[in-house]
C-alpha cells in the first residue's frame, strides 16, 4: 500500500474513522498517478462485446443512456461537451487497474467488487445520485469538480433512464486533481462534473442488500433440497366446510418445512459460494493451445502461476472456492491447504513452490479453464 494512499492514516485507523461512516479527501492519494488509459484506448475498448460499457449524454435537462458495445459511428458522432463513457471491470482487462484494486487489500476480497473507469467530456458526469457500495474515486488525468452531502432524500427524477436524485443539496464541494482521491460511504449523495476533459478511477467495494442475500440462499437451499414423501390424509373425515384449511394438512406441512433448517456452517458455505461468483457477464479466455501436464508442471516450477483478474477465490476454514465452486476437499492435503489459502490471498504461487501431485492436477486444470495464468515472476 502506498504509504499516501489514505493521506497519512494505517488501515486500521481509516476503516475505525471513515469506512461506512463518512467522505474522507486525499490529495495526492497517488502522487503523479494519470491512469493507464487514453481517450482512444477507451473508445476502443467501449466497441468491444467483452466489455461492460455504458454512454450516458446530457442535453439540458434531458438525460440519454446507452449501453455497449457502441458502435464507431456513434462514438464518432460525440459532441465536444456533455457525455460520459463508463466502463465496468476495467481491472479483467489491464493490468495496470487489477494493481491499483489490489493496494486496497486490506479489505477483505469477498467485499471486492471490481474498477469502473468513466472518461468524461468537459461538463460530462451522470448527475446527483447515491451508490450502494463504498467506492474510493481516485483522479486520473483531467480535472473533476466533485458536490457530496448525505444521502436524507432518496426520491428520484421521474421519467429519466437513470437514478438521479430529485433534491440534492451538497455540504462539500472539491475539485479533484490527478492523483487526488475522494473515499465515499455507501448512501452518500454525489455529483461529479468534468472541468476539462478527465478520467475517473472507482475502486468499488460491494455489499449485497439483505434482501438479496435472502432471495440468494432460498435459491441455495432449494437447490439442495431432499425431502421424502408426500402429504397425506388417508383418515380423512367428511367436512361440512370444503372451504377450511384442514388442520392436518397444516401441521403436516408445518413438520416438513421445519425441516428448512441451516446452521452457521451452512451460511458460511452459501456466502463463499455467493462472493466469490464471477458476474453473469465475465467470461474466462482458456490458453490456446494448452500445455500437456509435464509442460505445465516445469512453467509451474519456474514461472509460479497467478490467478486470472476475473477469478474470485476466498476461504472459510478447511474449505476453499473458486469462481462460485467448493475445491474437491480429496484434492486438498494439509500442505495443500496452507498453499490455497495463500493463493487466495496473494494471488499468486511464487516461482519454486513444492505442490503435490494432486495439487498440480488442480491448478492445471485452473489453468486450462482460464481460472489462472503461468506468472511472469513479477512481483505485483
């Protein structure tokens, strides 16, 4: 972590301060930082169907959104003022971004969502809105002048393609230079506007709503669900009211849906499943051609291997999950172990690591997924 990059204070002091509880400015959060990307790499980029792209245009009070992959006409066809072009996962794609996620590490993956970069023309932006997620916005090249106030009135515009909010009224207004940053809480009420062509890098971190992370788990548990028999009433009676619930139908039905029960073990099984699953639209890019087994195992040996960007590995315990998948536990030992949880952490297996034979096995098959990569042997 770069010792400016919370303006002076250690990760423990930032989350204890600020994290989830208020905005927090850090000029030259990256001295010199102007971002790994120009105006026509991200126009190209924005064509590509890989790519989560979005162009958001103003005129007026008329807002106009469009999502990719956009083709060359139309980006040709943008205006001098007045329009943003957003790209989601900017970090799957340049490894340059994946680095920059990564000096964030000292909050926990299964929070990590991805880094958005937004390109806007001078006056460009999306309006006053709010995010459900923490976000830490770090300047890029270009000048953005940044309205923030607390999110009290969540009421939106009607009849726009985009959640802007109907009454903002900022408390703090800044202009962000390159290499400045702006950390903001989740339900805190924004407006970012370009004074001069700009990029904007948003670190984001993810927190699923409780209502979604219920609907999850019932998809969860349904999906493992196992229970014998039908309800039956072979001493049913003649009912003068056909309308009634019968009682024994209830209490039937109430023995077999107490049946629906989880423990802590279970929710930690279903939340590693649930975070560390890849977003619907990523897509892994297998090596072509492969290397047989005795290949890979001497680039292992020399090389090391690191996971793909696109992967999402995390731990609970003696478990490991890859990409929304419980490891097969006959495939991990205890020296097994220790060297997954470190992968998961580090994200990298370093050049000369012992694995086992079966551990081998494993991240070849990773490997020949696209889930990780031979390294370099950089050191990230």
């Amino acid at each position: 972590m770069h010792a400016s990059l919370l303006g002076g204070l250690t990760a423990r002091q930032f989350l204890s301060r600020y994290w989830q509880k208020k905005p927090l400015l850090v000029r030259q959060a990256v001295p010199g930082f102007t971002g790994p990307l120009t105006r026509a790499r991200i126009l190209q980029l924005a064509g590509r169907a890989d790519v989560e792209s979005r162009l958001v245009r103003r005129h007026s009070n008329t807002w106009h959104l469009a999502h990719g992959p956009l083709s060359r006409q139309t980006l040709a066809a943008l205006p001098a003022r007045n329009w943003t072009l957003l790209l989601q996962g900017f970090n799957h794609v340049n490894s340059a971004a994946d680095a920059l996620l990564h000096q964030f590490d000292f909050i926990p993956y299964a929070r990590q969502d991805d880094v958005m970069v937004s390109y806007a023309a001078p006056g460009g932006g999306v309006g006053p809105h709010l995010d459900s997620y923490d976000v830490f916005l770090l300047q890029g090249e270009g000048r953005r002048r940044w309205r923030v106030g607390p999110g009290t009135d969540a009421a939106f515009r009607p009849g726009l393609p985009l959640k802007i909010l109907r009454n903002f009224e900022p408390r703090d207004e800044w202009v962000l230079e390159p290499g400045d940053m702006l950390y903001l809480p989740p339900g805190y009420a924004h407006e970012g506007v370009a004074l001069e062509a700009c990029f904007t890098y948003s670190i984001g971190f993810r927190a699923p709503s409780r209502q979604e992370l219920a609907g999850d788990f019932l998809d969860y548990l349904h999906d493992g669900l196992a229970l014998d028999g039908m309800l039956a009433d072979p001493d049913l009676r003649p009912t003068s009211r056909p309308g009634a619930l019968p009682p024994g139908m209830l209490s039937q039905a109430g023995r077999a849906l107490r049946q629906l029960a989880w423990t802590q073990d279970t929710v930690a099984d279903f939340l590693a499943r649930n975070l560390s699953e890849p977003e619907p639209h990523v897509v892994f890019n297998p090596p072509r051609p492969a290397l047989g087994a005795g290949a890979f195992a001497k680039s292992l040996q020399n090389r090391g291997l690191a996971l793909d960007a696109r992967s999402r590995m995390l731990y609970h315990g003696n478990r490991v999950y890859l990409n929304g998948e419980r490891v097969a536990s006959q495939s991990v030992g205890k020296n097994d172990l220790a060297l997954l949880k470190g992968l998961a952490d580090r994200r990298r297996l370093l050049p000369g690591t012992r694995v086992s034979a079966s551990l081998r096995s494993l991240l070849r098959s990773w490997y020949v997924y696209g889930f990780a990569t031979l390294d370099s042997g950089l050191q990230r």
